[in-house]
C-alpha cells in the first residue's frame, strides 16, 4: 500500500502535492483492502525538490505494532 501511495503521488500534477493521511476509508476508496488498524501518513517537506516520505503503519497477525516507509525526492517537471 506504501508503493501505491508513492505511485499516486508520482502521477499527481507537482502544485497539488501536499501532506495528508488515509484511514480505513480513504483506503478503502482507493480500491484496496485495509490491513488490521492500517494508517498511511503522506509528509511532503521541501520546495524543490519535494522530500516525500509515505509511512505505513498496521497491525501483524500477532497484534503487534508495524511500520514501513518509502521516501523519494520530487522535482517539478
């Protein structure tokens, strides 16, 4: 879900790009099936290029506290 966030942002016009987060439904409207208690924070620093971070936050299995990250740098095209 991380990669995915990260491929929306790439095709997002440079302008529009900005911070936010998806809960279960914002997941859920993008067509995917949320994991257990899934979060995903979208930081975006920067002027040029933007540092954009994407942070993935779930529940395991095991009910333990998880998280991935993915970050890249975005210049206006």
């Amino acid at each position: 879900h991380a990669q995915f966030a990260m491929e929306e942002i790439k095709n997002t016009d440079f302008a529009s790009i900005a911070s936010q987060t998806w809960d279960n439904a914002t997941i859920i409207s993008k067509g995917l099936v949320p994991l257990d208690n899934e979060s995903i924070i979208i930081t975006v620093t920067g002027t040029e290029p933007l540092d954009v971070l994407v942070t993935l936050n779930w529940k395991d299995r095991g009910l333990r506290n998880r998280t991935t990250a993915l970050e890249t740098l975005i210049t206006e095209p």
